[in-house]
C-alpha cells in the first residue's frame, strides 16, 4: 500500500478540526435558543404584561417549552400562539398549567 503524505496530512486536519467545528455548530445553537426565548419573552410582555412574569419561556433546538401555572384557558391559547409565531420556533411545548 502507497503512503501518501499529503492524504494523510488532510484526514489529521479533518479529524483535528471536527471538534471545533461541532463546538461553533453548538454555540451557535445556544445563541440562536437564547434569541428566540428573548423573542417569546418581548412577545408575550407586549401582549400581556400582566400574564408575561408569570411564565417560564427555555428554548432548545427551537423548541419552546413553557411553563406556569393557574392561568385562564384563553391566557394559555394566546401564549401559545406568540410563542408559535417567532421566527425560529420549531415546536411549543406548553406546560402551562391552568386555573
């Protein structure tokens, strides 16, 4: 079997950078979650600054997770629809717990 320097010097490189470039893919996702839970949270404060505090947004991998708990049906639809309607959100999972 040949031995080729120059073939063996790109699979290090690769293998070498492979790490780096699944630790950038991943800040870039907790970067882009963070984003998004800001984009719920301003969402539902201008919405409803009253129901805003009471609700727990985390995001990750687009997906939202809220949570909170004795808020009125028609609170909770409402938003779950803001959070559906930022741009990024893949999936709601709404944990909210009603009156």
């Amino acid at each position: 079997m040949m031995h080729n320097p120059l073939l063996t010097l790109v699979a290090t490189a690769f293998i070498a950078a492979t790490p780096m470039l699944v630790h950038a893919e991943s800040r870039s996702a907790k970067s882009n979650d963070q984003q998004i839970t800001e984009q719920v949270k301003q969402k539902l404060q201008m919405d409803d600054p009253a129901v805003a505090p009471h609700i727990m947004v985390m995001t990750r991998d687009g997906v939202v997770t809220l949570r909170g708990a004795h808020l009125p049906q028609g609170d909770i639809d409402s938003v779950t629809h803001d959070a559906q309607s930022v741009d990024g959100v893949v999936r709601v999972d709404n944990r909210l717990k009603p009156e």
